[in-house]
C-alpha cells in the first residue's frame, strides 16, 4: 500500500541558528511536496538569517555565516513559501513541536499571516513512538538489558521505571538530571502556543511559566493587566504573543457582554 493523499502534502525540515523559536532564525528551508498524483515538488532555500550563526549550531548542520552571507532573507523569500504551502497540509519530523513553530515564527516576523486553519498535521515522529513498541518490559530491555520479571506486579513496575529513568539520565545527557529538565525537554502538556508558554490543564488555559506558573491565564489577566504588557513588551514568541492576545480579547468581549 502506498501513501494516498487527497490534497498536497509538504514536508518540510529547517536548519536554524538554534533552537529557541522566539529569537532564533531558519538559515535553510527544505520541503518536498507529495502530490496527489504521486508527483513530488521540491523547494530548497539557503537564508540569510541577518545574524550570525553560532559555532555549535554549524557544527550540527554544516551551514557556516560565508555560505549564506549572499543568500536572501526570509522576509525576501516568505511569499513564495507561503504560495508554494497554499493548500497544503504539513509534515515532518518533530515537526509539530520545532519545525512548524519556527516556520509559523518566521512568517509572523516577516509580517505574514499564514493561516493553519484546515490544515492536517502530519509529524513522522509520533507515528514512529506510536507504532513501535513502548512497554515497559521492552524500555526495561532495551535501558537496562534486563528481563522484567513479575510485569504488572506494581512493586515491581515502579522499581523498574526509576531504573530506567536513571540509565535515561545516563543515557542522554542533554536531558539533564533534574526532574524540571526533563519535563522542559520533553514538553508533553497540551499547550496553548507552540513554546508552550501556555498549556491547557483540566479543561483551562494556564501559564505554564513564571511567578503565575499553574494559574488561569484569565484570571491573571483580568487581576492583573499590566502582566500582558510585559509579556507583549518581552523577549517571547509572537506566536505566543497572538494566543494571548486572543485570549484577552476573548475575555473583555466576554466581560463587555456579561
């Protein structure tokens, strides 16, 4: 069976500066098109991100400042992405959590409002960590090396899980070893903007940061307006500034009508 699309679908992958979405930039955009004839269009574009690119970040992807010193910028570039997306639902890898963020990002910089509305979500990635096994017996053989005897006994179920989340910390140094460095790497909470500034928890929209950290975020704003100005002020993603926007307009409109 072959992959059937109805409309286009564009997978895109980024190389950037880094990964922080609210101030790093996309230095190449990369994005096959699978048509709904089986047909595949392709785009490839070197950017000139107007700052310079980190040592780390190029020994990563092999982009150095010379090589896109000429290239043009993403704002010079944005509508001939936008028209090449029209129609499109979007794919990638870890793409709903980095690539489409910084994309989305980078449109709003340039002034661009691209519209996710209608669009499917493809991210390759979560297909992978659904589809292949992910029980606790085979996380305990494939981290520890052991034979999980006694599986869904819950002593032994526990025991086995914090031996595994040792040999995880071992295992991937990048997540760090405390318990707020891994939930900020893995970023599992239902979020409201794509930096997860805001999740949704129980039904509401809290603030997932901060001194408000685990309060509703309109609570805070009607308790506390000027939090909105130094957030819309802040170093922090547009995306992120749009969706509280949203919410803010949402609650004056409801307060004007109650």
């Amino acid at each position: 069976m072959s992959l059937q699309v109805s409309r286009p679908l564009a997978i895109i992958d980024l190389e950037t500066t880094g990964i922080n979405v609210a101030v790093d930039k996309i230095i190449e955009i990369a994005i096959v098109k699978l048509m709904p004839n089986g047909s595949t269009l392709k785009k490839r574009k070197l950017i000139n991100p107007q700052t310079a690119i980190p040592k780390c970040s190029s020994d990563v992807h092999g982009i150095t400042n010379e090589m896109v010193k000429d290239a043009p910028t993403f704002k010079q570039v944005a509508n001939e992405i936008k028209q090449f997306l029209d129609n499109c639902d979007l794919g990638g890898y870890n793409s709903n959590r980095f690539d489409i963020p910084m994309l989305i990002e980078e449109f709003l910089r340039a002034g661009l409002d691209f519209s996710m509305d209608g669009r499917k979500l493809v991210d390759v990635q979560k297909i992978f960590h659904q589809m292949e096994q992910r029980t606790l017996s085979a996380a305990y053989k494939f981290y520890c090396n052991k034979a999980l005897i006694n599986a869904h006994s819950a002593e032994a179920d526990a025991t086995a899980t914090l031996e595994i989340l040792h040999a995880q910390v071992v295992r991937y140094p990048e997540i760090g070893a405390t318990i707020e460095s891994i939930l900020n790497c893995i970023g599992e909470e239902d979020c409201v903007d794509f930096a997860r500034r805001m999740i949704i928890a129980d039904g509401i929209e809290i603030f997932n940061f901060g001194k408000h950290k685990g309060k509703s975020v309109t609570e805070v704003l009607r308790t506390e307006p000027q939090y909105y100005d130094w957030i819309m002020k802040g170093d922090f993603p547009l995306n992120t500034k749009q969706k509280l926007t949203e919410i803010l307009n949402r609650t004056l409109i409801k307060k004007i009508t109650s």
